[in-house]
C-alpha cells in the first residue's frame, strides 16, 4: 500500500455493505443504508484497514476451506485490489472464485466496481495473489474471514453494521 490518499464515499461503503448481504443471500428490502452520505477522506496507509488486510493475508482458512470445504461452507469470495488511475487501487470482492494456471487466479465481479467503468457486476477478471486483500466464505450461514468489513463497521447506519456484525462468526 502507498501513501497516496485516496477519497472514498460513505456510499461506497453502503455499496460494499450491501454487495456483501447479497452475498450472504440478505434481500435488498432489508439493507436500510441510504446512499446520500457525504464523502469521507480515508488515507491508504489506514492503519486499521492495512492490519485487518494483513491479519487476512497471514491467514490460512480460506485456502483449506476452498480446496476441501466441508458441507457447511460456502461462498469462497476474495477481495482484489485493482489498480486505477484514480487513486491507489479500488479493492472489490470477487465471487467464483477460481485458481488458473501460473499462480493466477479469475473470479466474478460482485458488484460494479466504481473506478473501473470498463468493468461491470459478473464480469470476469484475473488476478494475483500479490493483490488479495481479504477473504471469506459462510459456514453455517455466518461469515468467516471477512477483516477488512470489520473496520467499515464505524461508517455504516447503525441498523445495517448490526445486522452484518451478527452475520460474522466472531464479531
């Protein structure tokens, strides 16, 4: 991560929130956020976010849950940081995941990414593991991994960080 600063909305953060409860198959009708928050300027050296990115990384149960998953778990999805012109990268979950040849990896956009307009929801890409930044699957309906959701917490309406905090195994 560079120092660069980068501006990110609270909306982006609603959007995140609300990619993940589609994800975890939450109905649009129950996310409550509003996309009408102002903008708020987070620095790519966060250090909160760049320890959970880090807790993420050194964490090996995506991988063993991915390669045999038990009948309880479901879901594999990565975060990816892209890079952009724009600022120092936009990070976006990616569903379907799959390993391909020469240590690369594709998976499905889950939602339309902000900063990449030639990029749509559904969309596959590829990426490396170099460019990982978080991990999570569901075993028995709760989120396992998912770090880097716990420091947006703070920035979404409190209904909506509630309701995904109960959603994470260990919250």
């Amino acid at each position: 991560m560079t120092s660069t600063r980068s501006k990110v909305s609270k909306s982006i953060v609603l959007a995140a929130a609300a990619t993940i409860f589609a994800m975890l198959g939450v109905p649009k009708s129950e996310l409550r956020a509003q996309d009408r928050s102002p903008i708020v300027d987070i620095n790519s050296g966060n250090p909160e976010m760049n320890a959970a990115i880090a807790k993420a990384r050194a964490t090996p149960t995506f991988w063993a849950s991915y390669e045999a998953p038990k009948s309880s778990e479901t879901g594999h999805s990565l975060k990816v940081r892209f890079p952009t012109p724009r600022n120092s990268g936009e990070h976006i979950w990616m569903a379907d995941v799959k390993k391909i040849a020469d240590g690369r990896y594709s998976g499905k956009f889950a939602n339309t990414p902000r900063d990449l307009p030639d990029k749509k929801a559904g969309e596959v890409a590829e990426f490396k593991e170099a460019d990982i930044s978080d991990w999570m699957f569901l075993r028995n309906g709760k989120i396992v991994g998912g770090e880097t959701i716990r420091p947006m917490l703070k920035l979404l309406p409190k209904p909506d960080a509630d309701a995904l905090r109960a959603r994470l195994e260990t919250p």
